[in-house]
C-alpha cells in the first residue's frame, strides 16, 4: 500500500502545478538546505531556474535532490555547513546555484501558511479514514489513562513502598513532566521517519515499560517505569493530531479531532474510576497488568490497521547525500530545539498558553478527588471516589459529539463572510466562549461548593460533567488550529504545544494537594479559573492579530533570507571567478 501511494505521488509530482494553485510546503529547513548539494532538475548548469516550470520546481525538486550534484555547489556548501536557521515551515525555493536573477521573487514565496491542494486528502475512503481514527483515539487513550488510574490507589502504592501519598503523587508530577518533554523528540522524529514507525515504536515501548511498572520491586524502579512510559506515550497524542491533519481537509479536521481526542480526555477522566474498582477488589499492580494489556492490543491495531498517513517522509530527501553530510542534515532533522524555536510566533506561544490553562484546570481538578470530595462527603472506599470521575468523563463523551463541529462550522461561516478565504485563527472563536466564561464559571461553582459545603453530591457533579463539555469545545478549536496554521511543520507545532500543555499540568499535579491544604480548595479554584481567564483573553488577542503576527515574523525572515542568499551568490561568483571575498 504504502509503494503504491509512493508511485502515485511521485507521479502527481512530475505534473506542473495548476495555475492559480499555491505551491506545496518544501520540506527541508535552512539548516537542511545548506548542507546539501547540487542543483534542481528544472536549472541549467548554470542554476538558472527555468521559467516555464518554475511553478513546479518547489514540488519537483525535493524528488532529485540525490541526482544532481555540482562540484561548484558542493565546494561553497562546505563553507556553510555552520549556517543554521531551521525553519523547513517556510516554502522555499533554495541553493545557491538558483541566486540569481530570479532569486528575489523566489524568497518572496516563504510564507508559514501554506494551503495543500484538496487531492492530497482523497487518497483514503471514508471509512479507511474512520478506521484509521478509531485506531489512533485507542492509542491516545492509553497515555492519559496511565496518568489517573494510579490517583484512586495512592494510599495502596504509598503503603506498599513504605512512603506517603504526596511522594507518590509526585510520581505523577514527573509523569506529566516527561509527558511534557517527549514531544521534542516524537515531533520531529514523526517528520523523518513518517507516523506509522513512530506509532508502531512507541506502542511496542509502552507495552515492555508497563510490565515493568507492574513488576517494579522498589520506589525507584516505580519512578523509572513511570517515567519511560509516560515519555513513550505522549507519541500516540502528538502522532494521532499529525494523522488527522494528513487524511482531513481543513473544514473536516476538527470533527475528526473531536473523535480522536475522546480518548484523549476521557481516559483521564475515566482511570481513576477503573483504578477505583480495582484496589477496592484487587492489588494495585492489577492497574498495571491492565494497561500492559491495552499497550498490547495497542501493538496489535497499529500492526494491522494503521498505514502510512504521511504526504512526505523527509529521510527520503536524504537519498543520495554522502555520510558525512547526511549525518549532519539528519541531525538538524531531529534537532528537539526545532520545536522550541517555533515559539518566536506569538501566536503558537499565545495557544499554546491557553491549552496549558485548560490542561492544568483539568487535572488540578482531577488529582485531589479522592483526598478532597470523600472526606467532605463521607465516603470510605476509593471505588466510591472514583465515581466522581465518571462526571467530567461524560462530559468529555457528550462534547465530541459536538464540540469538533462546531468548529468546523465555524471555519465554514467565517469563510462564507470572507468570499471563500480560510483564515486560521477563525477557528480559535470557537473556543472563546467556553474557555472565556464556561469552564470559570464550573471550576469556581466546583471549588467553593466543597469548600463551604453547599450544593452537596449534585452540585459537584453537574460541575465536573459541564466543565467535560466545555473542554470538549476548546481542544479540537486549538489542536486543529495548531494543524491547520503551519501544516508542514504540524508534528513540530503540535509538538509544541504539547510540551507546554503538560508542563503545566505537571504544575498543577504537583502543587494542588500541598495548595490546597495551604489556601483552601476555593481560592485554588479561583486561580484555576484567573488561569483559564487569561488563555481566553490570549485567544482573543490572536484572533484580533494572529494573522499580522505571522506575516510579521514571516517578513523579518524573508529578509534575513534575502541577505543570506545574497552572501551566498557573492561568494559563489568570487570563487568561481578565482576572487576570494574580502
């Protein structure tokens, strides 16, 4: 399947881009692109762009990039190997050898949003598409699940290793903390090497590490296999967003994240439940024979079920290149720094922001459950708790139904305003009115309910199962958006804001039991919903001017380009010409 998509695509290729047609995204960065050698097919030996294809050679040339090789270029090359500014996001026509008369309206083509023609899309059947959906919403529940299952067995696992419940709740402090870290990797790996490896590694990885975990003798052993699991997991969130954006056009993507990210939210929302039967029956260790079972399965769907989504596998942009020099490209690649340098965009900053706001809400709110609403309530066994969590996940079940669509409508409506012009930062509207006024209301209502003892059982209840729906509303608004803005670069920025969302939870996990036997569970609510509040307002400031922002910081790189290939041209006619630059 995948040779057969592979010859198709190399033929679609061949063809000259329709007019009118934006040009696909290159995908290979400055760092990249300095380091390799050679002229496009579409260049005369002088590297001359040839003006009949020139509207195809962005697409053309990333398939001959082994093929032609000039000492000339690889000479100059050489001396720039050191020169980094990763940013493949921005289209391109590059090397030296095309600097010339044609290379002023070349630079002026970068841009970091770039639509990809509807074709692309097609290339699955309706139900392939929801098969493959299925299989990554299975994937990304396990990560998120493994984080809460072991909320409702805190006292069990502190007994049993002879420490007290808040050591144990900073195991899943760290927990997020690696969930937060290993996008850096999984992003740009994904871009490399394609999904479908990625998927199929990391699922492998989960199932040996969720052994260990269940046969881990000691408190450290705990912490190790906890750790490795949660930087193993976070792949199936990060690789699931990607795929989404691979197989759905942009006015679709957000119906069919909505579906992928019930996994996602529901299973935290729904381990500390399952955590909560089995303690009450069984050993704790039991929680985690079950999620190796689950990781196992996991192997098993993505084996058989899940297929290459990718458009473009960048490895295959290597072919050709000498050891040396492919070492060094393929290490700019994978740089986990590329995903940090994405944030010089206020913008991805700005949502990211606001996803790290609903992700700390979320789980400052699920973490003390059992501590907080039992003794308040009067309940004695961590199955009884555990019910509480059967709230926000309804929650999160009803607004997938909805809440994707919704943004998907709303895309369409603003298009239908603009005479047929997408503009990414509509789809953040959306969200506005749940992460703005919603999910605040709920959480104060939440905490200052429990922590005066009005509204009883029911109050807590609708609160928690409202503020599911809301969320439901706001993350396919924001995954998509992180997809859709900057899409051949969407493992990268996705990646991104993944590493932000779950440093906060991270956060939010390790200071809320100590907070609120410090502050009180409602002034910690209140600082929950200031939090949400201000990631509101952040979306609002982008939808204003996300647009300018980017155009901005795409402008100040297109000339910092212009310069860059100037220097380049000037040195290449010096060495040519025998004159050494001064």
């Amino acid at each position: 399947m995948n040779g057969k998509h592979s010859n198709e695509k190399s033929a679609e290729d061949a063809q000259p881009q329709k007019q009118g047609s934006p040009a696909p995204p290159n995908h290979l960065s400055d760092d990249e692109v300095s380091n390799r050698e050679g002229t496009g097919p579409n260049k005369d030996p002088a590297g001359n762009l040839d003006p009949e294809s020139a509207a195809a050679s962005m697409t053309s040339r990333r398939h001959s990039r082994g093929d032609a090789h000039s000492t000339t270029s690889s000479n100059h090359n050489s001396d720039h190997d050191h020169d980094h500014d990763d940013d493949d996001g921005l289209s391109r026509v590059s090397t030296h050898a095309s600097m010339g008369p044609d290379s002023a309206a070349e630079v002026e083509q970068f841009s970091s949003f770039v639509e990809v023609p509807d074709e692309v899309y097609d290339r699955f059947s309706r139900r392939r598409k929801l098969l493959i959906v299925a299989v990554l919403s299975y994937c990304s529940f396990l990560a998120p699940i493994s984080s809460t299952t072991v909320l409702s067995a805190v006292p069990e696992v502190a007994a049993e290793y002879a420490t007290t419940g808040t050591v144990i709740n900073l195991s899943n402090a760290l927990y997020m903390l690696f969930m937060g870290l290993s996008p850096m990797f999984w992003g740009p790996l994904s871009q490399v090497y394609g999904r479908r490896i990625i998927n199929l590694t990391t699922a492998a990885l989960f199932f040996v590490c969720s052994i260990g975990t269940a046969l881990a003798p000691n408190l450290v052993a705990f912490f190790i296999f906890r750790i490795l699991t949660a930087f193993e997991g976070t792949s199936f969130i990060l690789v699931g967003s990607t795929c989404i954006s691979d197989i759905y056009r942009p006015t679709e993507r957000a119906t069919g994240m909505g579906w992928f990210l019930s996994g996602t939210l529901i299973g935290p929302a729904l381990g500390p439940f399952v955590g909560g039967i089995i303690v009450t029956f069984q050993s704790w260790r039991v929680i985690f024979w079950l999620q190796t079972a689950l990781a196992g399965t996991a192997v098993i769907l993505v084996f058989f079920f899940l297929p290459e989504t990718a458009h473009h596998k960048k490895i295959d942009d290597l072919v050709g290149y000498s050891g040396a020099r492919k070492a060094r490209v393929l290490a700019s690649m994978i740089n986990p720094l590329r995903v940090i340098r994405l944030y010089v965009y206020p913008n991805l900053m700005v949502t990211g922001l606001a996803a790290s706001a609903l992700l700390f809400n979320m789980y400052s709110l699920l973490t003390p459950i059992r501590y907080v609403l039992n003794p308040r309530f009067g309940l004695t066994t961590p199955l009884q708790g555990g019910l509480f969590y059967l709230a926000p996940g309804c929650g999160y079940l009803v607004g997938t139904f909805v809440g994707g669509r919704y943004a998907d409508y709303t895309v369409r409506r603003y298009m239908g305003k603009k005479g047929g012009q997408r503009v990414p930062e509509d789809r953040l509207r959306s969200a506005l009115p749940f992460i703005g006024i919603v999910i605040p209301a709920c959480t104060l209502a939440y905490g200052w309910g429990v922590e005066r003892n009005s509204g009883g059982i029911p109050l807590a209840v609708i609160a928690l199962f409202l503020q599911g729906v809301a969320q439901l509303f706001c993350f396919p608004s924001l995954n998509t958006y992180c997809l859709d803005v900057m899409q051949s670069r969407a493992p990268e920025v996705v990646a991104g804001n993944y590493m932000m969302r779950y440093l906060f939870a991270c956060l939010g996990t390790a200071v809320v039991l100590p907070a609120i036997q410090g502050i009180g569970v409602g002034w910690f609510s209140t600082i929950s919903a200031a939090f949400t509040m201000f990631g509101a307002a952040g979306l609002v400031a982008s939808v204003a001017w996300g647009k300018r922002w980017r155009e901005g910081i795409d402008a100040e790189r297109r000339r910092k380009r212009s310069e860059k290939s100037k220097r380049r041209a000037k040195v290449a006619d010096g060495g040519e010409s025998g004159v050494v630059p001064s």
